[in-house]
C-alpha cells in the first residue's frame, strides 16, 4: 500500500464552512483511487472557514502523475446540506511530488465535481485522454449554465439568468458583499425617507435647502466641488480628470455647426481661434450622440435634454476654460452661443445643460456600456470557451468577479421599466437604448486601447492630464506582466493560432457577445501580440478604466447643481433673461435630486471584500515562473501607486481613481 497525504483549504470567505462529510477520489496516469471519506483528528472541524486539514488517502500501489481529482459531499443523517467553498487541495504522492489543485468556487449539492492539477495547459498540451475528457465535460457543462441572452437588440449580449438565485454560485456575490451592498442601498434610501425628501415633487426653494439635503452624506472632493462647482476653471477641468474623461478631443478644424468667430471669443493672450487652434490649444466636446433623443417625463413634468458643443481653450496659465457653450447640435436664432461674459445665469445655466448632458453621456455610454456590458461579454465568454486549466483562464477570472451579478441588479434596479434611472434621469425610457445603440454603433477597438485612444484625440501633451497619465502608466505596466506571462505558453504565433479555444474565446466575443463587427475588434489570434493587447484591454477596461469612470460618481455629483441627473425647463432661447429663480425651476425635483445622490452614493460604495488590481488570493497559477512574474508585477503596481500618492500630495484636488491601490480587480460594483 502507499499513502497519499491529501491537504486541503477552506476559504477565508463568510459561510465557506460546511458540516457535510467530504470525499474525494484521486486520478492518475495509472490508476484511480477509491472514494475517500476525508475524516481526522478534527472532525466536523475539518472544513470550518480558513482551515488547512491533513488527511491520508491509501492505494495498493502508485497511481502515476496525478491528473484529477474528485470532489463531492453529503450531508449526516437527519442533517441539511449545507455550502463549502474549498480553496485548494494539495497533494503529496509516495514518491515525494506535490501536486496543486486550485478549487476557488462553491460546492452546494451532492453532485461529483472534477478539478485539474494547477499546472496551465493550451488544449493541444493535453494529450491525457483523462485530461481531454474532464476538458470536454468542463465545458459541456458551462455552455449550459453560461448563456447569452439578447437584453435589447443592438446593445451588447448579456448572461440568461431568471434571477440572482439562478446565477451559477461561483459568480455570485460573496455574504459579505450582498450584505453589505444591501445595507448601502437601504440605508441611504431610509435616511432620505426619514428626512422626508424622497417623496417632495417639488422644486428646490433655494441652495441652503439643497445643502441641507447634500450634509447627510460627503466626502473632501464633494464638499470641494460644492464650493468651486460655478468656476470656468472648475468647469474645464471635469473633460480631463471627472468621471468623463474620454469625451475631449483637440479641435484643430472648427465645426460646421458651431459658427464661433474670433470677434465672438476673448482668448488670453490675445491670439486669434486659428493661431490657437494651431497651436493645439483650443480643444472640444461635442455630446452629438444625444442629439434628437426623447427625454424623460417625471413627475408628470417633461424633462429636457441637450446636445451641446463646448469649445475650450489652454490658457498660458494651462488651466483649461470653457470659451463657448451652443446647446443644441443645428445653429438657429432660438439656439444661441453663450460665452463668459454674457450675464452670471445665462453662463451658469448653459454650463448646467452641459453638466446635465455630461451625466447622460457617462452613465449610459462610458460607465455602462464601455465597462460593465462589455466586461459581461469577456466574462461569459471566458466561462463558456476557456477550461479551468487553460493559461487564460487562469489569467483571466479574477478580472471577472462579481461582474455577471452587478450587471443582473443594474438591469433589474436601474434601467428595467421601473429601475431608478428609468424613473428619475431626463434620458432614461427609450432614449436609454437610443443613446446605448449608438454608442454601441460607433464603438472602436482603439477606443478602448488608452494609448491609441490618447493619441487619436490628440491630447498627449495636455497639461494637467492625471488619468492620461496615471492610465497610460497602468496600461504599459499590465501590458509588460502580460508579454512576459503570455510568451510562457505562447512562444510561437503558430502555437497560439492552433489553440483552438483560444479562437473560439475571442470568436465568441466577436460575433455573440458585443455586435463589434465594425470596430477593429479581432475575431481571431494570427499573433502572440495581439492576443497580448487584446487581453490588456480586457483587464484595463474591467479595473482601471471602470475605477477612472465609476469611483467618483458621488464627488462630482454629490452635489447636484454640478451633475443634474435630469432639468425640467428648456434653456434660454433669449439672452439676458435667467436669473437664480430660473436656475432653481431649471433643477431636478426634490425627489429626483435625492434618488439621483442616493444611487451615485450606492455606485461609489466600496465593499470591504474589495481586491485591488494585481492581487489574486484566488491562486490559480502554480508554475514558478508565472508566480514570479505576479510578484513582479504588483511590486510595479505598488511602486505606481507611491509615485500617484506622492504627486497628490501637491494637488488642489488630488487624482485617485487609477491609484493602483484604489483599482479593483473586475467590475464589482
């Protein structure tokens, strides 16, 4: 006889222990085990949260290289079944081999469950016909739990699930998370309930009473943008480092529909539009994709909505100032340009549609659908085309974490017919799916690729750019990880092109998940640098890209006057007429502020289960050189991260949403 000793660890995670007696069976090359009870010294101890557990399984003789083992659970008698999650299982054969398993998911029923020793392994690198049958059956089986579903036609495909409840249990939210996300959403509604807010219908009487409102929840940045949030200067400097940063782009030929003159404009150091514009000086945000959309009615009352064009202009000084605002896309007589020195309320409110449009633009175009709908896409894709042995699997799952459940709740929360974007933003209802379509529709590749999409804007040299900056940094350094990663089991480009679940990962992507047809998106790997680009921009856009337009969500709109999420007046077709009493008739109701402040707080929630970017308790890797090579890689991120603090500390308003430290994995929340 001889004795494997089998070690396995509990998850550190709330509920991972289960009572349930465990088994498992080992396969090798040259045999398989019995089904083995795992019972020890502890008992029913063995598999509470966190612990390591030792026991012996014996064989009449070896059982060759291990390739597999087998899990499975049944409760005692008279008792319930209860969950485990069982982080790993390691093995020591007689002849001294220590064999990794990495689990990392839930076990909730009785069923017999395979998992593959940790070593990566390409398809064409099975040649076990154990290993290839517990390949095939993985994914057999993830075909059917991983189904696309058509939310809306146009928009990208997205995971068919009836409820939370029926997404598979390795995707759901851990206890923590649900808990603490439900505590966040209920008790920032009760709060305004108490208060008696969310259920006035009626305008604002004046600031004081929205300050009053805004004091029950703050943090530094919103209080700085409630004091600062009428500044040009302020105003200007949103299109570089606020939650929408990939709007600006440096005009170098003036719009056809944006009839502004050099005697129209006052520019700081007194050269002419065409000198500046040559200069690279003059720069512009054009919300075109708004344009013609049906806003909302709340409240009974008809919500307005505008396209607006912002010409700005690089000051000496390089603050970055907004020279003229013309509200709607088709010059007329009622669609005048405003510019800083028409009259206080005329400026302020056409900064107001804008800031407004700013919300629309964001929320549907480059917080939804370019970082929460596409990173579904790359995640169901990967659950149903990658095994769990596969190099990009491995690299990949920890980018998808709780992203498949957050995207569920957003579809059921805020904008099915009754979510609170459909109730309470000027473009939610069908101009949401207007406005998602074409973004849908003029999506690049390139956009999605900082570096390109820098430089196709023209703003490589913008002063002042932390997200440029700060991004481009975490993209090379993930790029880098990746090379180096990647070229461990892609030496060659002919080895990546005959790996065909590779193909089939980014063919799925291509043709079922995201209607990219036109984008320059691959449909296929020909090289090892694409794939290397091509999964950098997958891990960029579910953490630093999400983080750089989701965590300040409640700092730039906390305080409404900075990001209305919808206006019930139309703007000033006549100059000279706005005052305050305008702009506070112009204003959200009561209700919609306060739905509107309790949802960006809920959004810009982080949960104390929070993974930054670059750290895997999950280890799915066993090799030594991909290990280094993580080290190696959060050694950088936590070098990035001293550099960003350091030059913070110098900042009026300090950049922190690419901070490696404050960037999560996935797209969790």
């Amino acid at each position: 006889m001889v004795n494997y000793e089998v070690t396995v660890t509990t998850g550190s995670i709330a509920q991972a222990t289960t009572t349930n007696n465990v088994f498992i069976k080992l396969v090798g090359t040259d045999g398989e085990s019995d089904r083995t009870w795992l019972i020890g010294f502890k008992g029913v101890a063995s598999f509470y949260i966190g612990t390591t557990s030792t026991f012996n399984v014996s064989c009449p003789k070896s059982l060759g290289e291990l390739l597999i083992i087998q899990l499975d659970k049944k409760p005692l008698p008279f008792m319930p079944e209860n969950s485990w999650f069982p982080a790993k299982v390691e093995i020591k054969s007689p002849e001294g081999h220590i064999y990794h398993f990495p689990i990392y998911r839930w076990i909730d029923d009785s069923e017999v469950t395979l998992f593959r020793e940790g070593k990566a392994l390409r398809v064409f690198d099975d040649n076990n016909p154990l290993g290839m049958y517990s390949r095939r059956k993985e994914l057999k089986q993830r075909e059917q739990k991983y189904r696309w579903h058509v939310y809306k036609e146009g928009i990208s495909h997205c995971i068919k699930v009836d409820d939370p409840l029926s997404l598979p249990c390795e995707v759901r939210f851990s206890f923590t998370k649900a808990t603490e996300f439900l505590l966040t959403a209920s008790s920032g509604l009760a709060e305004l309930q108490l208060k008696g807010y969310s259920c006035v219908k009626d305008n604002w009487k004046d600031i004081d009473a929205i300050k009053k409102v805004f004091c029950t929840k703050s943090t530094a940045l919103s209080d700085y943008v409630k004091q600062h949030w009428k500044e040009d200067a302020f105003f200007g400097y949103q299109f570089l480092n606020g939650v929408n940063p990939i709007l600006i782009r440096r005009c170098s030929v003036m719009p056809d529909n944006l009839p502004v003159t050099d005697d129209m404009v006052n520019l700081r150091g007194g050269s002419s539009l065409a000198e500046e514009m040559k200069r690279g000086n003059i720069f512009l945000c054009d919300y075109k994709r708004l344009d013609g959309v049906k806003p909302n009615t709340i409240n009974g009352k008809q919500q307005y909505l505008m396209a607006p064009l912002i010409l700005l202009h690089k000051t000496p000084d390089d603050k970055l100032m907004p020279i003229a605002i013309q509200l709607k896309q088709k010059p007329a007589e009622d669609n005048p340009i405003f510019f800083p020195t028409d009259s206080e309320y005329d400026w302020l409110l056409a900064k107001i549609f804008v800031r407004s449009a700013d919300f629309s633009e964001h929320q549907l175009n480059v917080h939804l659908l370019r970082t929460h709908l596409l990173a579904e896409v790359f995640a169901v894709s990967l659950l149903r085309n990658l095994p769990m042995v596969h190099p990009l699997f491995k690299l990949l799952i920890p980018h998808t974490r709780y992203t498949l459940q957050i995207n569920y709740l957003a579809r059921l929360l805020l904008i099915a017919e009754d979510g609170v974007f459909t109730q309470f933003a000027a473009s939610g209802g069908e101009s949401m799916f207007t406005i998602l379509k074409r973004g849908m529709s003029s999506m690049t590749y390139s956009s999605l690729c900082i570096p390109e999409d820098i430089a196709e804007r023209g703003l490589d040299s913008v002063p002042n750019f932390y997200y440029r900056d700060d991004g481009l940094r975490l993209w090379d350094i993930i790029h880098r990880h990746l090379a180096l990663v990647l070229v461990c089991y892609y030496s060659f480009d002919f080895g990546l092109q005959r790996d065909c679940e590779a193909q089939k990962w980014i063919h799925d992507i291509f043709y079922n998940g995201s209607h990219l047809l036109y984008s320059g998106l691959p449909n296929s790997f020909t090289t090892v640098d694409e794939l290397v680009k091509f999964v950098t921009m997958v891990i960029f856009t579910g953490s630093a890209q999400h983080s750089a337009v989701n965590t300040g969500q409640y700092d730039y709109g906390g305080w409404m006057p900075n990001t209305p999420i919808s206006l019930q007046l139309p703007p000033p077709s006549v100059k000279g007429k706005a005052n305050e009493s305008t702009m506070l008739r112009t204003f959200p109701d009561v209700n919609t502020t306060v739905n509107g402040m309790s949802t960006m707080w809920l959004l810009s929630k982080q949960s104390t289960d929070f993974v930054p970017l670059g750290r895997y308790p999950d280890e799915h890797f066993s090799e030594k050189v991909p290990c280094n090579l993580i080290k190696n890689f959060q050694e950088e991120l936590e070098n990035l991260s001293k550099v960003i603090k350091t030059r913070n500390i110098n900042l009026e308003i300090p950049y922190t949403y690419m901070d490696p430290m404050a960037v999560e994995n996935s797209v969790a929340i």
